[in-house]
C-alpha cells in the first residue's frame, strides 16, 4: 500500500528523543523552550507555544482572543472537524464561509458577501478561522482587509502550512493574523506524534495561551494578586487545562525541523511532476494562488465526472494507493446539522466533496512509487466503462 502521507523519521529524530528518556526531564524541561523558539525563529514570529495538539492549540488561541458564550465563530467548510470545535468549546456559534472553487480556501468574496449580511443584522463573527488547506495559505490580505475594521480576530489554522509562505513571509508570520497554529500530527509535514503550535507576536496572547495550557496557573509575580508567598509560590489566576507537550515530543519536532525546509522541497517537487504527469487527464489540478508557496500538505486532484467519483476511489484503494478525501464539509456532520446547517448552504465546499481525492504526498514518496500512482489514475480514467 502507497498511503497518502507518511512521517519520515530519522535516526537522529531517534537520538534526540532517547537523550530525553535519559535526562532529568519528561515534561517541563529545557526542550520544549527551545523548540518553540526555533520555530518562532523560521516563522518570523515572536512567540511560540507549544501544545499536545493542534485542537488543543485553537481551543487556547480563539480562548485567549475572548471567545465565549453568546459570540459567533466563522471558519472554511473544508477542513477538519477541529477547526470549528473550537468554537464550540468556548460556547460560540459556528458558522462557515463557503471555498475558492480553486485554492479550496476560504473564498474572499463569499466572505465580503457573509459580512455585509452580517452587519445588516447586527451580528459580527468576534473571531474567524481561515484555513490553509493542503498547505497552500489562504488570502489572508484579503480576509484581513476584510476583517480588521470590524475588529474580528483572525486565527490562521495552518495544520498543513508549516514550511509554507506568502507574499515572501513564512506562514506563521501573523502578519494578516493574531494567531497561526500549526500541527504536529504524523500526516502533517514535521511530527512530534501529537502535538501543535501556536504562533503570535502579541506578548499578552502568548502569556494567555501559556497559563491556558497549564492549569491558568502563573508563576510571574506580575500576574499575581499579591506579592509572591515564597520560592514555592504560584497562583492559579484563571481556569486552564493541561494541554502540555512533553519533552519527548519537543525533542522530535526540534530534530525534525532540521528538515523542515528539505520535506518542503520535495513535497513541491513532487507536486510538480504531478501537475506535468496528470495534465491530460479529465481532471482538474490543484489551483495555486500567486504569490504563494504551498507546504503542500496534500495533493487533491478533482474529477470532471463526480459521478465516478467513488468507482476511482475505491478502484485506486483496490490497486494498493492509500487515497482519502479531505474533508466531508463540515456543515453536513451529524452534530453541526442539529445547529440548521444541511445540503445546499456551501455549495463549492459540496461540488468540491463530490470530486475531491488526496493521492499520495509525502517527503518519502519515491518517483518510482508516483509512477505507480499516475499510471493507475491515468488506467482508471481512460478505459472504457465496462
Ligand atoms: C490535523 C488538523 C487539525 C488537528 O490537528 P491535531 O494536531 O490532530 O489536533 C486541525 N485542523 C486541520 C486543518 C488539520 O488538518
């Protein structure tokens, strides 16, 4: 089986990791620091905090931006369930708006239109959520512009973009965002088995998302409501959670962002054979937006004919080649169709789930083996129908 992504771990990932097993540290040690600054330091960003996952990551970041009951949350259609749960942790409405039928990200018009509904009702999304999906970043000059005169907050989810820029920054940057969160999940470009990252280069965000991660508890006796008891002291100021990531996990993702730019490379030029090699099949490529470099997380080729789409699926799964689909649209799952939402309210994000297929992407993919990937796609679509 060729799956459609794949970690890449090293010898030295291994290393890194048994150094900890042998140090004074699990959790709460030197690492952990230090892996959050050396991503800081390649996004451009000034701070970073590290989590145990991605979701945990956008529940303290829309958390920290003031995200409660009664507020309204936006995000894409398109991506994973975490994206929009967040909001619901912190007791906000959800609601989405629909994709750019070619980057699958959020749709810059769609957006324009949402708002202008909104602000004729009076109601305003407090925080939005763009999502760079497949690793590609989304418009986020556009979503900022957008955005930033009405006050909402901007919370990039870029879980498939580490590794990815736009308009020559790295993803990551919070130039057009207060928040960019990535994750750390196997799949993803780097690894630290769970694990996520929230970026900022707001000091009291950070601050916030550190003690949310930890219990609300502070160690800074400028945050505390009295002078400091002793050496031993610490106040809990707010409820937090613990959604720490260990130094096992540290350790990994600090090995492997040695590679981060090599894992990149590769996943681009893969990304390119595929666009040469897939070109005259009846199918649509991944659309790429000027300006940009994509992580690319995934590669996501569309059916012209939706009605094949889950013959060629299930054909390609019968030939050994681990494709999956991402996403199913958020607004039709079970538990967000209880809030209203069903067929027919996004109707890209819909057209999109009825051709969409990921092929397999990843840093270890051998050309050999994506050979093997076009010449069954290229095999499916063009015999005839039996
Ligand atoms: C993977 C992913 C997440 C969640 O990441 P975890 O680290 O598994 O919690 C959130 N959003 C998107 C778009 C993702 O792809």
């Amino acid at each position: 089986m060729i799956p459609y992504g794949k970690q890449d771990i090293s010898d030295d990932d291994m290393e890194a990791v048994a150094r900890v097993l042998r140090s004074d540290f699990l959790t709460q040690g030197p690492i952990v620091p230090q892996f959050e600054a050396a991503l800081a330091e390649i996004c451009g960003a000034a701070y970073g905090v590290a989590v145990n996952s991605a979701t945990s990551a956008l529940h303290i970041a829309v958390a920290s931006l003031g995200l409660g009951e009664g507020d309204l949350m936006w995000t894409s259609p398109i991506t994973f369930v975490a994206s929009a749960n967040c909001g619901r942790y912190c007791g906000a409405d959800v609601d989405f708006v629909d994709i750019d039928p070619e980057t699958f990200n959020m749709c810059p018009q769609a957006l324009a239109a949402k708002l202008e509904r909104a602000i004729a009702s009076g109601r305003l999304p407090k925080v939005i959520v763009p999502v760079h999906m497949g690793g590609q970043s989304a418009a986020m000059r556009e979503i900022a512009d957008l955005c930033r005169p009405h006050g909402i907050r901007i919370v990039e989810d870029a879980s498939h973009a580490v590794g990815g820029s736009y308009e020559d920054s790295p993803v990551g940057s919070c130039q057009y965002s207060d928040i960019t969160i990535f994750s750390f999940h196997p799949v993803k470009i780097v690894t630290t088995a769970e694990g996520g990252m929230a970026m900022t280069n707001d000091a009291a965000l950070a601050g916030k998302m550190s003690r949310l991660r930890s219990h609300g508890i502070t160690r800074d006796e400028g945050e505390m409501t009295h002078a400091s008891d002793g050496p031993w002291y610490y106040q809990q100021i707010e409820l937090g959670l613990n959604y720490r990531m260990t130094e096992l996990q540290a350790a990994l993702g600090l090995s492997q962002l040695k590679r981060l730019a090599a894992f990149v490379d590769r996943r681009n030029a893969l990304a390119d054979r595929y666009d040469r090699l897939l070109t005259d099949l009846p199918l649509r490529l991944p659309g790429r937006q000027a300006a940009t470099r994509s992580a690319f997380h995934l590669y996501i080729i569309r059916l012209d004919d939706p009605d094949q789409h889950s013959t060629v699926f299930e054909n390609l799964r019968a030939r050994g080649i681990g494709v999956n689909l991402h996403y199913i649209p958020v607004h039709l799952q079970p538990y967000y169709r209880q809030f209203g939402f069903g067929p027919g309210d996004f109707p890209a994000a819909e057209d999109y789930y009825a051709r969409a297929i990921s092929i397999p992407l990843y840093a270890g993919l051998t050309d050999a083996d994506q050979d093997v990937v076009v010449a069954a796609l290229t095999d499916i679509l063009t015999s005839e129908p039996t």
